[in-house]
C-alpha cells in the first residue's frame, strides 16, 4: 500500500476521538457558516449525523479558548448516570424533566469547577462560595407527601475488672499480676421519613448564581456548547428548552450553541394557546444549517471544493513523514486516476463528510498501491451503504416497504434518481429516511409545471441505492446488463421531474411490494426505461505527472492550445475515439484535467482548431475536412512530438 491511501485509512471517523490540534489542521471552512457561528448569539445547528456538527463546535470551543474565554461543552448522551430514566415512560414526566436539568446544570458546575481550579482563571476562594450554591440549587429535594420522624434511644454500658497474681516461694522471688478493665457505651437515634423525594428548582436562584460565576471569569463571559441535542426524548426537550431559556437565556453575558438533527427536534410544544420551549427564530437563530451547504447536486462547484479540501487537510494533520504535497489539487492528483474518479467521489458522499471519510478509507484499502478508481469507488460506496446506513432502517419494516416502492418508481418506472414530493405533507417515514441519510434533501420549494401554485421538496436517492448500476465490467455483481448495454441513471435534471413526482398516499393505498423484510432483499428490476450506453473505458491520466507545471499555463510555440489539445485527443484515443470534434475535446479536457478547478476550463479550443494556423499546422494532429465540420484524431507517430514536447514518452505507451 502506498504512503498516501495508508493515510486515508488513518483519518478519523469522529471527531470526538482526536486531539485538538488534530481538529484545527483537518477543519475546512465551509463559506461564512464559522463567521455565523462565532458571533454572540444563542444559536442551534442542525445537520444529520456524520455532516459534521462535533467538528464545527470542537473546533469553535478551541478558537475561543484560545483567546482564554471559557467553554462548556456537554454531550446530552452522557449526561448523568441513569440516563434510562429519561426515557421511562413510567416516571411522570415532570419528574423525567426535572432530572435532565438537574444533571445539566451539574455538568455544567463540574465543568465551571475544572475550568478554574486547572487554569487558575480566577480567585477559587471567591468563587466556591457560588459554585457550592449552584449545586445545592441544582440538587435541591422536597419531601412531597407526608413526613413522619422516629427517634430511638440506647444506651448500654459494661464494666469489666480482673486482677490476679502468683508468689513463689523458691529461691527465685516471682511475682505475676494483670489487670483488665473494659467500658463501653451506646446511644443510638434514628429518623425516618415518609413520603416522596423530589427535586425542586428555583430558576431564579440559580441563574443568578451562574451570573455570579461568570462575572468572576475573564472577560465576564461564558460559552456553552450543547451536542447530540436529538439524543434526548422528544418528549423531553420543550421542557428542558423550556428551563434552559428561563435560566441561561436570561444571563446576557453567557452564549449558547445547540448542535441537533432537524426532523429528531422538538423545541417547542404548543397546547391550547399556551407554548412551552424556545420560538426559533426569536428566543434562538436557527441560520445554520449544514445539510443545505455540501450536496453534489446542490452546488458542484462548492462541493467539490469542500470534499477536495477536507481528504487534503485530514491527511496533512496525519502526514508525519511529508508524503502530501501542500497543494490540493496535486494531492487530489496522486489520489485518483482522474479527476472525473474525484467527482464521482463527491458524488458518492452525497454531502455527508463521515460517508465520504468511510468511502475513500474503504478504497484505498482495497486499491493497495494504486490510485482510487471508479470500479473502486463504487463498490466502497455501496458496501459501506449495505454494511451501515442500510442496516439503521432495518428495524423499521415500513420504512423498508417505503424505500422498495420509491427505488421502483423513481429509477425502474421514471428512469431518474431524484424525486418530488408535496412540501405540505408531513411523513414520518420520509423523515425517517432521510435521517437515516438513506434520501437526501436537494431543494425545498420546487415547482412542476403541471402543477401549478403547488410546492414540492426535492430529494434524491442515495448513491449507495443505484451504485450497481453504474458498476463498470469489473464490478458485474448485481449489474443490470442486457445485449452488451449498460443502463444509464441520468443525473439531476430539474427538467425531467415534472413526472416524477411521488404521491404517498398512491403509497399507502396500494401497500408495499411483497416478500421485502429488510433492505437485503431490495433489488432493481432488469426492466428499464434508462437511457443506454456503451460504457467509456477508464483512463488513467497519469502520463501528464511528469510534466511538472500547472497544465492550463503550459505553454508550447508561445500558445496553451497545442498541450491542450494534444492531451485532449490523447484521451479520447484512450476512451476509444479515433476522431473528435473540438467540442468533444474541449469536454473532455475539462472533464479529466481541468475538472478540479472549474475556473481553469477551456472554452475556446474550437476557435483555436479553426483559426490558430501555429496549431493547425503542428505534425501530430490530422485534420478531417467534414460537411457538417472538421474532425480531428492523431497522425502517425504522434508519440514522438509528445516525447520532444514534455519528455513523457514512456508514460503513455
């Protein structure tokens, strides 16, 4: 295995697990979404699982402790020790509630008490006082119920005395004696209490004692940041949003970061007129939101960038050894056969950096010393499809039976991977997949033509549902292949939609498909209605290392166009093309060098095969004159140009 896919196995799949310094070298920032963060503001983040949310906060935390403020930061999954009653529906939920802030508010004074005593912040002797109050507050019982004392007396006393002794009247004078004295005495009292304890908070009180402790702090402030938010009860957390908006809302000078799962949040509960919980928006901003930001089909441009930069910067924060080089897309370049295997890479991730960080781990510890491939990349994105997010739906059948009606209409009846459904209906089962990372989210507000004043949100499958079909002839298991065709699953077409929306209650009428009990048994169809092609050969674009030089600034006899056109017809002889029009070069030098940096592409490589007579007289390429316009392919003996141009002969052979 070479060095750099040894350090892609190495990156880390949580961001909990590794050292700050660790976190600071692989965090990519994401447009002005740190900028947002950082401001003085209660704010919650949403994003699924894996989108990075530990990451952002971990690495917020570690921005202002270096400007010596105080973070908190608490995993709602580890609050308390018997964090099952939480969930105890036996327990009246009043009391289910008060224990969660009980054990917040408590992690919050252990927290606040190793913050001072371990940096020596400020003068402990001030704040114990407070500290001891935050937790009598915050640990405060009432005995509700009827309170009975017993009190019983003993007493009880013993006086033990023994004396003896012996004479001898032999010559050798002994005399032996001892004595023991014992005493002992017993009084006991013992109180009893009937009734029940509970726990009862005063807001009031205790936010005035963390105000009392912040204005000790440096700088007057306090931050506290709140993970796994979507681990407490749903029926829980209006209640707990309830208490913390009462106590630490209230102090102007302590700042709020809430990371949650969207469709796992319940902030607030509204029952006859009455609300209980935080009013996004109002009590809390709700501007970031990081499932909107890294999705292929979404932004392109920005995704790419995004997964280019966070592969590159985890692998640097590894690199002990100086095997990545420090430039992104050179280090993309060592990584994968071309730049059309990066993009399917993005693609595959589907916006998650946990999926992509598993895919590309998988890949690379199955290419051993070789680059990533598309072969490579598919069957990592579907394994890891299969071994994990697949599995999480298990459980749920009718979530199952959802997942086969809508992979067999959407790709086997409509032909595409993305679908419409009515922005106004409420589906459990939707939002079930799409936590799942099963569907995901592309656009909200959509509109069908044949639909008008209606809204619909957008998904698409996820890539790892489809990934067989676009297997290559290496990877044929599971592979839909029919008189030397291949079935093509088109990419987003908004154009294409207008037919493709899904009406759940088509779904409920009819009932699932039969004999479906996990997703193991989901399969396609071999009967499509897809697009078809013959497969383009995969092509290792590898010759053009050796050149050395940013490509795109290459120049030859004082002009960029003959390297690019020459690799441009390179690659299409190895796709199998033995002529090409100059809009079949221009896509295809975008699509395999230039693809990485979209601002680099080429555009005028036709004008140039038309008009640039430096180029059209170069001894390697060969000019077809067409009706409908000139072709072009290779001339004999092309290689040697090649050589005596960049010395690279040995490399394409």
């Amino acid at each position: 295995m070479n060095s750099i896919n040894e350090l892609l196995l190495q990156i880390s799949k949580r961001a909990e697990r590794k050292s700050s310094d660790y976190l600071v070298k692989s965090f990519v920032h994401l447009g002005h979404v740190f900028t947002i963060l950082k401001t003085e503001e209660n704010q919650i983040i949403y994003g699924r699982r894996g989108t990075g949310k530990t990451h952002l906060l971990l690495f917020l935390k570690n921005s202002l402790e270096e400007k010596n403020e105080i973070v908190i930061q608490a995993d709602m999954r580890c609050l308390g020790s018997t964090g099952g009653i939480y969930a105890d529906t036996n327990i009246p939920l009043s009391e289910r509630a008060t224990r969660l802030l009980s054990d917040l508010l408590c992690e919050i004074h252990t927290s606040l008490i190793e913050k001072i005593s371990g940096n020596d912040i400020c003068d402990l002797s001030l704040a114990a006082p407070y500290l001891d109050n935050l937790l009598d507050l915050s640990t405060n019982i009432s005995i509700d119920g009827t309170v009975a004392i017993e009190r019983s007396d003993g007493e009880s006393s013993e006086n033990n005395q023994q004396l003896s002794g012996s004479i001898s009247s032999v010559p050798l004078f002994n005399v032996k004696g001892s004595k023991q004295e014992k005493n002992s005495q017993i009084v006991s009292n013992k109180n009893t209490t009937s009734g029940k304890e509970k726990l009862k908070l005063h807001f009031g009180a205790i936010s005035k004692s963390i105000k009392n402790i912040i204005q000790l702090l440096p700088s007057n402030k306090l931050w506290i940041l709140l993970d796994e938010w979507s681990e407490v009860p749903q029926d829980l957390q209006p209640f707990l949003a309830e208490s913390i908006k009462k106590i630490l809302f209230s102090i102007p000078t302590l700042t709020i970061k809430i990371a949650s799962i969207e469709h796992r949040s319940r902030f607030r509960m509204v029952n006859d007129n009455e609300s209980i919980g935080l009013e996004l928006s109002a009590d809390a901003s709700t501007s970031i939101n990081l499932d909107e930001f890294m999705v292929f089909d979404t932004d392109k441009t920005k995704s790419i960038e995004f997964f280019k930069e966070l592969i590159h910067k985890h692998c640097l924060a590894l690199d002990e050894s100086n095997y990545c080089p420090v430039e992104s897309n050179k280090f993309i370049k060592q990584i994968f056969t071309s730049n059309s295997v990066f993009e399917e890479f993005v693609r595959a991730s589907e916006g998650i950096p946990r999926d992509a960080i598993h895919i590309i781990s998988e890949a690379a510890m199955h290419s051993g010393r070789n680059r990533l491939s598309i072969s490579s990349i598919r069957t990592a994105a579907r394994k890891w499809y299969t071994t994990n997010k697949s599995k999480d739906i298990n459980f749920c059948e009718e979530a199952i039976h959802l997942l086969d009606w809508i992979i067999n209409k959407v790709i086997a009846e409509k032909s595409t991977r993305g679908f419409l459904v009515r922005a106004d209906v409420k589906e459990d089962l939707i939002e079930f997949l799409y936590d799942s990372r099963i569907i995901h989210l592309v656009k909200q507000g959509v509109t069908a033509k044949n639909q008008k004043g209606k809204r619909f949100n957008l998904y698409v499958l996820d890539y790892g549902c489809y990934a067989d079909l676009l297997s290559t002839k290496d990877e044929p298991k599971g592979m839909i292949y029919e008189e030397g065709e291949y079935i093509e699953i088109p990419l987003i077409d908004y154009r294409s939609l207008n037919s493709s929306i899904l009406d759940i209650n088509e779904y409920k009428k009819t009932g699932h498909l039969p004999l479906v009990q996990s997703t193991d048994d989901i399969y396609l169809q071999t009967k499509h209605n897809g697009i078809r092609k013959n497969p383009d050969n995969e092509i290792d674009i590898s010759f053009l290392d050796n050149i050395g030089v940013d490509f795109n600034k290459l120049k030859v006899k004082e002009t960029v166009y003959i390297p690019i056109i020459f690799v441009g017809l390179i690659l299409r002889l190895k796709l199998g093309h033995t002529q090409s029009s100059g809009s079949e070069i221009t896509h295809v030098f975008n699509h395999y060098v230039a693809g990485i940096d979209s601002h680099k592409k080429s555009n005028n490589i036709s004008r140039a095969l038309r008009d640039n007579e430096i180029v059209k007289s170069e001894s390697w390429l060969k000019i077809h004159e067409l009706k409908n316009g000139n072709r072009f392919s290779l001339s004999t003996g092309w290689e040697k140009c090649w050589d005596e141009y960049f010395n690279t002969y040995r490399l394409i052979e």
